[in-house]
C-alpha cells in the first residue's frame, strides 16, 4: 500500500477520534468546562449592560473587560456608555476574580477554572 494513502488513513482516523471526544455542544466557550448544567433563563443585553469587577482585579482584568464590552458592542449594535457597574448588585455580568495571579505572564500552570451562574437576568 501506498506510504501517503496510509498516513492519510492515520490522519483521518485520528482526525474523527478527536471529533468524537469533543463535547457535543454548541456553547462557545474557552477553555470547556468539565461540567455544563444547562437551565431556563435569559440575560437581557441592551444599553443598560454592565460589569463589575470584584475581587482581585488590574489593568490586565480592566482591559480584558473593555475588550469584552467592545465586542459585544459590535456584535449587537447597541452602545454601552456606562458600562463600569458601581457595585455588584447594580451589574449585569460580575466577574469575581479570588486571587493574584501567581505569575505575570500566564503559562501552562494558571489556574483556568471558572464558574458562570445565571440568576435573575444577571451573570455570576
């Protein structure tokens, strides 16, 4: 048998086993929990969305945040004047950072784990 038909039938078989062990979802999201408990619900995104940052937080966070907020700006249309919530309870989206990176620049040992909850139109 050919050496090229054989490494593309390698390929290919490795190919559809990553495909296989993918979550079936169509969540976008990075990295992909372990878990996922999909429940009833909405969160209203319009002019009023906003975000407070409690916690942990840096020029790093506050960038990653307006970043954030430029692109849901720019997927949706809808402009976001005041975005910077003054507390949790008036915010939209809170992102609840619990500590200080352990490295300023990120690698392979940062911690990624997340949790996002929807309770009453808001993100936790």
């Amino acid at each position: 048998m050919n050496k090229k038909l054989v490494s593309l039938l390698i390929a290919g078989t490795l190919t559809s086993t990553a495909w296989a062990m993918a979550p079936n979802t169509d969540l976008n999201l990075m990295p992909y929990p372990q878990t996922v408990e999909l429940k009833q619900g909405n969160i209203v995104i319009d002019k009023d969305f906003s975000i407070f940052i409690k916690g942990y937080n840096s020029e790093r966070v506050d960038a990653t945040a307006k970043r954030f907020i430029t692109r849901l700006e720019r997927q949706t249309g809808l402009p976001t004047l005041n975005w910077q919530a003054e507390s949790a309870s008036d915010a939209t989206l809170v992102i609840d950072i619990d500590d200080a990176p352990k490295a300023s620049v990120q690698d392979i040992n940062a911690d990624e784990s997340y949790t996002l909850n929807a309770q009453n139109g808001r993100l936790f």
